[in-house]
C-alpha cells in the first residue's frame, strides 16, 4: 500500500488543521479551523550545535552523548511498540482449523462465494478447450480472472500479484493482467480508524496529533492512511490504520486455499510441487504485513543498508506512535514516479530518477540481497529536491548470497553467449533440481537469444528477455524461487517507467556500469572465475572487453581504480593461478612487442624524409620491421592503442593512485613471481631476437616466430 501525496493543493484534498475537537459521540476527532494547503516538506532533521560544557562551539563529546542517547531513546521506543505488537496475528494452520472447524455456516458460506467466482473462469476455459479456442481467448479469461480476483477480496489480491511474478506457472497474457492488480478497497469509518488508534496507542488521539485529515489520503486491502502533525514536535507524519477484521477474513480464505492444496497434492498428478507447503509460505508473508512493526522494522533496516546514498529516501519511523496495527512514519512529500509531467514541472528529469532506482534495486540484489519485493509506482516518488523516495516496507525478500553470484555469472555468460554454462546457472540459482538434465533447454535458450541479440545484450530490452525466458521457463520443469520471480518485476517496473520518458531506455544498459564494476573489484573468487571467463578466449586475452568493462565501470559513481583488477592480480600470483599465468605470460609477450615495435614503427613514421631516407637506405617506403606483413602491423599498432587507453582510462579514474602497482612489486619479491617474471623477460626477449635477427637478414616472417610462446 503506498502512501503518497502531491505537490500542490487542490480544494478536494484531506485537509489538515490545528484544531481538534472531540465529537458529541466521544470516538473521534473533527477539524473545525480554517482549512490550509495540505502540503508540508519533511525536511531532514536540525543538525545540533557542537558546544561543551561550557557553551562554547567545540564540544564533540556533547554531542556524541546526544547521539548515544537519541540512538538509546530509540531503541526503547522500538521495543515498546514491539511489546504493543506482543499479540499481532500470526499465521498458524493449526489455529485457523481449530477457529473454523466449529463454524461450518461461515466457513461454507465463503467457499461457495469464491467457488462460484473461480468455478466462472473455469468454466469458459473448459469451453474454450472444447471450441478449440483456448489460445485465442486467453487474453479475454486473463482479464475475467483479474477481475474476479478483485471482487474476491484482499487475499485474492495478493494471490494474483503473487502470481504475476511466476512466469513458470502462468503464460504471458495472465502476467500482464494480473500485473495490473490493484491492491484497493473502499475505506473504512474514521471513526473505527481513530478507536484503533487509541486503543492500539493507549492514548487520547488530541493527546498525539495537534491535527489529522478529516479522510484517508490513501487506501488498500489491508488499511488506509492518514496525514497528522505530532503534537509533541509539529512533525508531519503519515499514520497508516489497519483495517478492522481484515486478519479473519484473510485467515479464513487461507483456511479454504490450504483445504484444497490437500486435494491438489492427493488427486492431481500433473502438480508435482508440494501445494500446501507453497500455500503456507505464502500466507506467512502476507500475515507478516499485518504486523506494522514489523514493517517498521523493515524500513529501519532498508535505510540502515541504502539510503546513504544522496539521492535515496527512507521515512523514520516514529516507534512511540506504532504497533501491531497503526505505522506511524515521517511523511514524505513528493509525486508519483509514473507522473512525468509533474515531475518535470520541477525542473528534475525522470531518467534521473529511474537511473537512482536501478543503482539502488541492483545494490538490493545482488550487494546486501535485502530488497523491497513490491515497487510499483505508487511506492516511488520524487521528491522535490530530486531524491527518489521508497515507501511501503510491508513486502521485504531477500536473495540468497550464493544466488546473488550466479545473477553477476549469468549475465557474463549471456554476453558470451555461452548457452550451455546459462543453463547450468539455474542449478546455482534454485530453479532446477540437480537430477533434471539441462540439455533439452540449452536450444531453447540459444533460439530465444540468438533471434532476441541483434547487436551488444546492453541494446536488449529487459523486458524481452523476461518475456522470452517467461516461454522458456513455463514450456520446462523449471521451479522460479520466489526471490527471482520479484528481480524480473522489479527491474520490469522499473524498465516500464522509464519508457515512458525515453522510448530507447535500455534497463540493461543502465545496469552494465554495476556489473563491471562488481566484476573488476569484487575478491568472490565466483566473480573473479567469471572475470577471468569475459576477458580471455581461446587461450587470448581480449583487450576490448577489458577497456569496455573500465569504461562502464567509470560510470558507476563508487568505482575505484585502486580497486580494478586486483583480485585476479591476487588469483594469477597465487598456487592456484598456473593456468591463467601460462594465459598472461603468453599476452604479455605479446603486448610488450607491440608496445615495443609500434613504438619503433611510430616513431620512424614521425622523423622528416631525410632521416628516414638514411635509416631505410634510400627507400623511405620500406622503413623498420620490414618483414611485418601489413595486417600484422596494424593489428600490432591496434593491440598497443588499446593498452594505452586503457592505461589512461585507470590513470583518469577516481582515486587513481601509482601505489596501485605496489602490490605487483611486492608479490615480485617471492620466489614464484620471481620465476614469472623471468619467464615473461625470457619470452619477450626470444620474441624481440628473432623480430631483429628477421630484420638484419630481410627474411620473411614465418609462423614459427608468430607462435612464439
């Protein structure tokens, strides 16, 4: 459920006042002053003044002991309201079939409601089979079932988004319909809102709030959402409210689903997945976003991970006005992420705002592995200093770290277009049992990408890809972790809004800067393996690849030259780097005569006719190196412009600093390297001797020579 506001102030906007009357009735609070524009800024929090005991300007102790006590203060105030939150629902199969197993009537009454709602799809799709229609129709029953699952209530609603991200068990028409889910319900009474308040809080509403809005500024399945000002700071804040029965009527729903997951796994032989075990998973996740500390909780840990970047924005929690059923969150002024027009009526651009949230979803992934399962639009908004604000922390996941490994291993296979190590990747990354024989979908996969990569993986639209693995994964035995199935919608949604600003918006290409980062600098030795697997083929080393990762690399704002390269540099002088060091000493060679002989071939090419005349005896046209063949003098002096680039791409990096060279140095020191070293001098020795003894006797080159080393 998003919380969100606009900047500006329409006459049919909540109102908010400073005035608080209680009703003749005594349950809750009107606003009876004159109304004001409902739009106040959260700006971030007074810095204190650094003074000691005495006043004067410099007392860093002081203000270490605020800190101490603000940071105390507030993990008080968390465990309170975790202590408010001692009886929060929980989901429990055994509790619910001892709740409904004595009330027949209701539990009855509610099956047939759902049965007849869903028994409708079924039946046209039976029809549609019959008529030979299925195909044809599937759009129209996608949109039936959405529609369906609407009137059916809350769980339904999170049933159909939960399957939205399964392109395992759903085709792509029923993706794209159940993604249009919205998670909303009409609202509840103020009244039944503001008694929850107090009696969750134990305190007088006019106590709290010095004002609230007179109606929710926003509403979902599982509560609404109300704009009030503290009382105690004159801090704006959003409370969100809890709807009344809402944990029965979801308890009782999945009471009915579990039911039939029992029938499903006895009777029907084609689901071979444990129903009741997936029913369950899933139903602790939606009770967990019953329990708003919860969600406070995970707010708390989100802004603790990413928000220490400036253009990311967490709301604080206020601990002592929540618990189990009322949030209460700095309010956060700012526009929805699809609005485009409104955001550029700010003078900020939306690309911009997309690229933060790409760097901060890749980070969610594949960084900390903690992200935020559920940004719609609604959950984004721009703020007017040009921060993108996440909200709505109910939905968390988290991706498993060997997963978030074979993420990085998987893209760099995809641009080798090693099809066969992309199949194996889905062992790593839980979508095949280790018994299923990846062959049979290495075709699939190669059809797919070899039609869907007309030029580089960055120009690839993500969400073709998600499309096209989307008829992959449903056409085999593929099981889609749920932790996966939530990455592709959030890049998706993400990919989607930034489309609308740019119709050549590339995903992809946006996330590539991240990728070459993590791959140049991370020590995971899976990371430094498929480093090594980008750069060298066929026993060569690639310098395109590697002057392309150190351009992309540069655009991502934390990437440190000091950083690149170093832990393969660790790999090759280590006991385990005998391979690649046969693969460096062969290249280094290689490099040292280009750098060497173009450098000759340049600098001849540079002196006036009568110095070259001299040097060529009479025929400036032959010049040095006679018997370099033309390609292979231009592949030499193509091969030496790179080192040079990519030597001065380090050298213009952040932070660039010599000492990054130190370490090579050092290492030299040991016996080992000692031993490369002289190897690499011996090779490019030999290499230079018999360019020169060429030379002096004008013979021609022989591949002797060119597979030297």
């Amino acid at each position: 459920m998003a919380i969100v506001c606009y900047v500006q102030s329409l006459p049919s906007s909540p109102r908010i006042d400073t005035g608080l009357s209680r009703q003749k009735d005594g349950t809750f609070f009107r606003l009876r002053v004159t109304p004001r524009a409902a739009v106040v800024e959260a700006g971030p929090r007074p810095v204190p003044v650094l003074r000691d005991r005495r006043g004067n300007d410099n007392g860093v102790l002081v203000l270490q002991d605020e800190v101490s006590i603000g940071r105390t203060n507030d993990i008080q105030a968390e465990a309170k309201a975790m202590a408010r939150a001692a009886d929060a629902s929980i989901y429990s199969p055994e509790l619910l079939a001892r709740q409904y197993a004595s009330r027949p009537i209701k539990v009855w009454g509610r099956a047939i409601e759902i049965l007849l709602g869903l028994g409708s799809v079924a039946f046209n799709l039976v029809l549609d089979d019959w008529n030979g229609r299925l195909d044809r129709n599937k759009r129209l029953r996608a949109t039936q079932l959405r529609k369906v699952f609407t009137r059916l209530g809350p769980t339904f609603v999170k049933v159909g988004q939960a399957l939205s991200t399964r392109p395992d068990l759903c085709p792509p028409e029923y993706l794209e319909e159940l993604s249009e889910l919205q998670d909303s319900l009409p609202t509840f009474p103020d009244a039944e809102a503001f008694a929850c308040i107090e009696r969750e809080l134990g305190l007088q509403l006019d106590s709290i709030f010095s004002a609230i809005s007179l109606s929710p500024i926003a509403a979902a399945s599982l509560g609404q959402v109300y704009k009030a000002q503290l009382k105690y700071s004159g801090k704006v804040v959003a409370v969100k409210v809890q709807r009344p029965g809402i944990e029965e009527s979801i308890g009782l729903d999945f009471y009915l689903i579990r039911g039939l997951g029992f029938l499903i796994n006895k009777y029907v032989d084609v689901i071979t997945s444990d129903v009741v075990a997936l029913v369950d998973e899933f139903a602790r996740r939606v009770f967990q976003e019953l329990n708003y500390v919860q969600e406070g909780q995970n707010a708390r840990r989100f802004k603790k991970l990413y928000a220490d970047k400036q253009d990311v924005l967490v709301p604080d929690i206020y601990w002592d006005y929540t618990s189990g059923k009322v949030l209460t969150m700095e309010w956060v002024n700012g526009v929805k992420l699809s609005e485009q027009a409104a955001i550029e009526s700010q003078g900020l651009k939306v690309l911009d705002l997309v690229n933060a949230g790409i760097q901060c979803s890749l980070r969610q992934l594949l960084e900390y592995g903690y992200f935020h399962a559920d940004p719609h639009p609604g959950n984004l908004l721009a703020t007017p200093d040009g921060k993108l604000a996440f909200l709505d922390f109910g939905m968390m996941s988290e991706t498993p770290e060997e997963a978030r490994f074979a993420i990085i291993g998987h893209v760099v296979h995809l641009v080798n277009r090693d099809y066969e190590a992309m199949a194996r990747d889905y062992y790593a990354l839980d979508f095949l049992s280790p018994d299923v024989d990846v062959a049979p979908i290495v075709p699939a996969l190669q059809n797919f990408f070899d039609d869907a990569l007309t030029s580089t993986v960055s120009e690839l639209n993500f969400k073709t890809i998600v499309d096209g693995l989307g008829a992959v994964l449903y056409q085999y035995p593929f099981n889609v972790p749920a932790y996966y199935a939530l990455i592709l919608r959030s890049l998706t949604v993400l990919e989607g809004l930034a489309l609308y600003a740019d119709p050549n918006f590339k995903v992809l290409a946006a996330s590539y800067p991240y990728f070459a980062k993590r791959l140049l600098t991370d020590p995971n030795p899976y990371l430094r393996d498929a480093l090594i697997e980008l750069l060298f083929k066929d026993g060569r080393f690639r310098w395109n690849r590697l002057e392309n990762l150190l351009v992309q690399g540069r655009k991502d704002r934390d990437f440190s030259a000091k950083d690149a390269l170093q832990p393969v540099l660790k790999l090759l002088l280590g006991p385990e780097g005998e391979e690649l060091r046969s693969l460096v000493i062969k290249e280094a060679v290689r490099v040292t005569e280009s750098v060497v002989l173009g450098t000759v071939i340049e600098t001849y090419n540079s002196m006036p006719n009568l110095v070259r005349t001299l040097i060529s005896n009479g025929n400036v046209n032959e010049g040095p190196l006679l018997t370099l063949s033309a390609p292979e003098r231009e592949s030499m002096m193509e091969l030496r412009q790179q080192v040079l680039r990519i030597w001065a791409l380090l050298r213009s990096s952040n932070n660039f600093d010599p000492s990054i060279l130190q370490p090579i140095l050092q290492v030299l020191q040991e016996p080992e390297a000692r031993n490369l070293g002289g190897r690499v001098i011996g090779g490019i020795t030999q290499r230079l001797a018999a360019r020169l003894l060429q030379q002096l006797l004008r013979m021609p080159p022989t591949n002797a020579i060119s597979s030297t080393l």
